[in-house]
C-alpha cells in the first residue's frame, strides 16, 4: 500500500510539475486577457472596453508623455463601467501612485445595459475574470491559468509568441494588436456584422444608472492620485450613427460629469472619418497610432 501511493505520489507530483512548466510559456498569444494580469502595477492607466483595448497604444503615449502607460480595457462584456470594474482597478493600480495619469475612454455601450437584466448577477461581467482574480502581478499567474484558461496547457506551449504573434496579440503594456484582412470588401463584411450587432444592441439596451455611478466612482478614486480624463473614442459612420440615434445626448452627460469633476472631455466621435476601422467598430492599429498621439498632444494642452 505504501508502494503504491508513493507512486501515485510521485505520479501526481510530475503532473503538477509540468503544468507549472508550460504555465511558464503563458505571454501574449495566450488570450486576450492574461497579460492583464502578468504585468507590475503601473501608476498611469487606460480604462475601457474593446474600442480602448486596440485604439489607444501606450507606446505611443509614453513616447509624448514620458511615463509608461498600462491599457487595462478589456472588452464591452468583461469590462464595462460597474462595481466589478472599479474592484478590479483598485487591485491593478500601483497603490502608491500619487501624480498618474488615468484615461477612461467611453462609448454609450461601456455604461448600458440590457433592459431584461433584473440584478447584479446578471450583470454579464460576473462571468469576467475581473470578478474572481485576486493577483494582478504575478507572472506567470498560475491563478488566472487555473480560473480562467479553459483549453489545454499545452496550448500556451505550441503557441507561444516564440512561434509567431497570433491575430490578436497582448503587448506587456494591454494594448490588443489586431491583425486581419484590411482590403475593403472584408472590410466591409466586417463592419455589416457589426452594424447588425449594434442596431440589436441599441435595441436591447438603456444607459445605465448603475453604470454611470460607478463610472464617477471611479473618477473620484482616481482623483488624488493624479489627473483624469474622459476620451469618447469615435467609430465609424454606421456605427456612429447608431450611437447618435440611439443616445443623442451621451457626449453632453460625459461633458456634465467632467465639468462636474473639474476634469477634461476628450470627444474624438465628430472626427470618425479620420481614422480606418478593422469593422466599424474597432480602430485599426495604423489609426490608432495617430489617435494615440492626438490624446496625448489634448493631454500635454491641458496640464
């Protein structure tokens, strides 16, 4: 008996070992969300969902800025404006951050919420991993692997950044690159998903109370720690015309609660022609490099 449970002993102990082995090729191909979570605090942040994750480069800011940015947005299900979200800020940044600068980039979906949702746990970001991860700076992160990484482990080895950079790659600093097709009739069947996605989403959803005040919840706790600012990142016409539809008034309510905080709006959604998009909704990485810029130089204006 003894001989045999050394055995599966050192059966079980092989097994753990190699898990903690291929966790330790966990990097940007991954997911779309461990580096979130693999990374030191930073002091100076970028707040969203999927629009923020790809449109704003923290390279980009840190070159005209002169401090190291970490893009912490995720995605409109997992990291909309709510309680979870703003928990989930307060274990990700430095807690000694003292003069940070914090970009909450906004759009009528990041504060909405289905109309048919009767309590917080049907919140949809109940089932993000904002909710149940408790360390956000160990790397690897074994806790995000064993809560959040459904497919084999040894997929984090065969597909490793090492083997080339997947179509959606997490930079160290959050930022989401996004490689796709970008001739104009993928393009544009791209978009056409997404114009049907969000004409039912306009549909279903209503700006949330709830949402909005956690949202200025978040703008007071980051206030002592430095300087805020609100940035509506645009998209493209179609979709920026349902917004418009849909919400006439966001970017007047976004202004009252900046005026009210005695912070700065940035709102890029009249510029949308500006800038390419992978599918209407998202901006494309060659775009996003300028757009970064852009927020950076009405950034440097305003300190």
């Amino acid at each position: 008996m003894k001989r045999f449970l050394l055995k599966i002993s050192l059966y079980l102990l092989g097994i753990i070992l190699l898990f903690c082995v291929l966790g330790t090729f966990a990097d940007g191909n991954t997911d779309d969300n461990y580096r979130h979570f693999a990374v030191p605090k930073p002091q100076n942040i970028i707040l969203g969902d999927s629009r923020g994750s790809q449109a704003v480069i923290p390279d980009v800011l840190q070159a005209k800025l002169s401090g190291a940015f970490d893009n912490f947005s995720l995605n409109v299900v997992e990291s909309p404006y709510g309680k979870i979200y703003l928990e989930a800020l307060k274990r990700k940044l430095d807690p000694e951050t003292k003069n940070g600068v914090f970009i909450l980039t906004v759009d009528p979906w990041n504060l909405s919420l289905n109309k048919n949702v009767k309590s917080e746990k049907e919140y949809p970001e109940e089932h993000s991993p904002l909710k149940n991860m408790h360390f956000y700076n160990w790397s690897p992160n074994y806790e995000y692997l064993l809560k959040n990484y459904s497919r084999s482990w040894f997929k984090i080895y065969l597909e490793r950044e090492e083997t080339g950079k997947s179509n959606t790659y997490l930079h160290k600093n959050g930022w989401l690159e996004v490689n796709v097709d970008m001739n104009k009739d993928s393009v544009a069947v791209r978009e056409k998903n997404k114009i049907e996605f969000y004409n039912k989403l306009a549909a279903e959803n209503n700006l949330s109370a709830e949402r909005i005040l956690a949202f200025k919840q978040m703008i007071n706790y980051l206030k002592p720690k430095g300087k805020v600012f609100i940035v509506r990142i645009p998209a493209s016409k179609s979709i920026t015309e349902i917004e418009n539809k849909k919400y006439p008034d966001f970017s007047k309510l976004m202004n009252e609660i900046a005026n009210k905080n005695s912070i700065k709006f940035f709102d890029f959604s009249t510029s949308y022609d500006k800038y390419l998009y992978t599918d209407g909704n998202h901006m494309y990485k060659e775009s996003g490099k300028i757009f970064s810029s852009q927020i950076a130089d009405s950034i440097r204006a305003n300190q």
